[in-house]
C-alpha cells in the first residue's frame, strides 16, 4: 500500500514537472527556469572559454533523484545539472513536492558524493550521510588506517537544510554503516539541450555512472550526438531557457564563413579606367546599295524599249 502511495505520489510531481509520458506541458515550472538561470548566465558570462561549455557536451546533462528525506513519506525531488556537477561530486537543488505536484524549493543547495550515500533513520530523526573519500594528501602520506574521512549529514527542515560535518576514520564509518546499505532511488537524465527545446523530452535511468574524458558524466550513447551539437551555445540554452523564439537548431552546422576585414589597400589594385578618346570613333558601316539599284533598273529599262522598236 504504501509503495503504491509513493509511486502515485510520484507520478503527481511528474505531470507537474512535464516528463510524465503522454502529458504535454509547454513550459518549464519555474522553480526549474530558477534554478537553471544563474546556471547558464554563469555560463553566458564565460563564455570566452568555450572548452568548458563543450567539455560537459555543450550543454550536458539533467540528473533527477527521488526521495525520501524529511521522514514524512512523500519523496524530494533532487535536481542537479552537470555543468555544476564534476566527477562524482553533486550539487543538488532539493524541491519538496506538494499534495497537488507543485515544486517548493529548499533554501540550501546540497552537495554530496554518489558512492557512500545512505538514509540514517536513527535518533528519531532522518537525515541523508555522506560519506566522502580521504584526500589525496592524506592517501599519499598517510597508511589506510590513518586516513580521514569527511562525513556529512543533512538534515531536511522545509525550507531549510541543516548541515553538519565531521571527519572520521575509516574503523570508525564502518560501525556508521548500515548493513546491508540500503539501495538509492536510481538517477534518472535528460541532455539540456533536449529538455530545453521539449520539456516532455523522455528521461533516462541510468545503470552507471560514468565520466568522459574531461571528468563530466556522459553516456556513451549520447557522446557522437552532443559532440556534433555545437550550435547549442550558452546563449541559445538562456534564450530558450526564457522562452525566447530561436532558429531550429541542426544536428549539425558548418562553421560559418567569416568576411576578410575591410582593407585600406585591396589585395589586387584596381586598374585604372581608360579615359575616353575625344576623336571620333572609327566605325565600318556596310555600302548604300540603293543607287546601285536604280541604276541597274534604268538600264533594264532602256535596253527593253530599244528591242521593242527595232521590232516595229
């Protein structure tokens, strides 16, 4: 029953935020326009170094999570998009979820890795634990035993997240550790560039988790697409963030051809013009025949008046 009440639960906040199939809904909910505007102004505003931009796949991803996280049994939705997020580091915005589906955000944007995450349930209270790796420091100079792990909890207050943070060994996370740890919602994704131009474009569960060569998550599925997509600029995602008309944009587009910049000098002078002659012209102009004929006519003539006189 209660599995049953949360998968309705669900479903209510998915025809809210537009990606239930079958639901068309035109625009994006504005708590997401909110949370993505400073995203892509940041984006807009660097955009001197484009590398960026095309190393998360011009543009990159949408990462969903469900759950769980105030302890009254409806799940959280937990947004990141992978231009704030690198590696396995994630920084979440969380909504709680109304009744009716609509999207309440949380003041705070959380930030935890995806390896070591579990739902603590004890003390009375719950609260999200992530654990995150030793330093590099600490695992170039320490033995294992020694290192120190970061141990985050993140208590869920509407509207507000209370963190805390500690550093522990690594004895002292495996009495913290559930056992078995308890298996998180899965993530689900979604190109931005996709969910941009259509805000029912279809979700993806993800098997893995995995990063390209840059450090940024990419589905392998995905990396020939995005790669070609380079008309989807930072500038194009604000426009259609804010729901301003842009061109369609190709699958592919040809760098444009630039103009040379004008030249005092052109590259091949021009030759100067002829100035025109003050004589007249020379012309051929074909014989007046005219007189010609009429002189041929009158001999014609009088040689047919001599012939008919001889006769008489």
């Amino acid at each position: 029953m209660r599995t049953s009440r949360i998968k309705n639960f669900i479903l209510t906040a998915l025809l809210y935020i537009g990606v239930a199939e079958g639901k068309a809904v035109d625009t994006i909910p504005k708590p997401i326009r909110d949370y993505l505007h400073p995203i892509l102004a940041t984006e807009v505003d660097k955009q001197g170094n484009s590398l960026e931009w095309e190393a998360t796949g011009n543009g990159g991803y949408l990462i969903r999570q469900f759950m769980d996280v105030d302890g009254d049994g409806n799940p959280e939705l937990f947004l990141t998009s992978t231009l704030s997020t690198f590696g396995h580091q994630h920084y979440w915005k969380v909504f709680r979820i109304s009744n009716d589906g609509q999207l309440q955000p949380y003041n705070q944007i959380v930030c935890f890795f995806s390896g070591e995450i579990w739902i603590d349930k004890t003390h009375d209270r719950t609260r999200v634990v992530s654990l995150a790796p030793a330093s590099k420091e600490d695992q170039m100079n320490l033995a294992p035993e020694d290192w120190k792990y970061p141990l985050y909890g993140f208590e869920f207050h509407y509207p507000n997240v209370i963190q805390s943070s500690v550093n522990i060994l690594d004895a002292e996370a495996e009495k913290l550790r559930p056992s078995p740890v308890p298996k998180l919602p899965e993530f689900e994704s979604v190109l931005l560039a996709d969910y941009l131009t259509n805000p029912n474009a279809p979700w993806i569960t993800l098997d893995d988790w995995k990063v390209n060569a840059h450090g940024y998550f990419m589905r392998t599925e995905d990396a020939e697409r995005v790669s070609r997509n380079t008309a989807f600029t930072p500038q194009i995602a604000l426009a259609k963030l804010d729901g301003v008309e842009t061109p369609p944009i190709p699958p592919q587009q040809a760098p444009a051809e630039t103009s040379p910049p004008p030249q005092d000098h052109p590259t091949h002078p021009t030759p100067p013009e002829t100035p025109a002659s003050k004589d007249k012209p020379l012309t051929t102009e074909a014989p007046d025949i005219r007189w010609h004929l009429v002189v041929i006519a009158l001999g014609a003539g009088i040689a047919a008046f001599l012939t008919v006189r001889k006769r008489l």
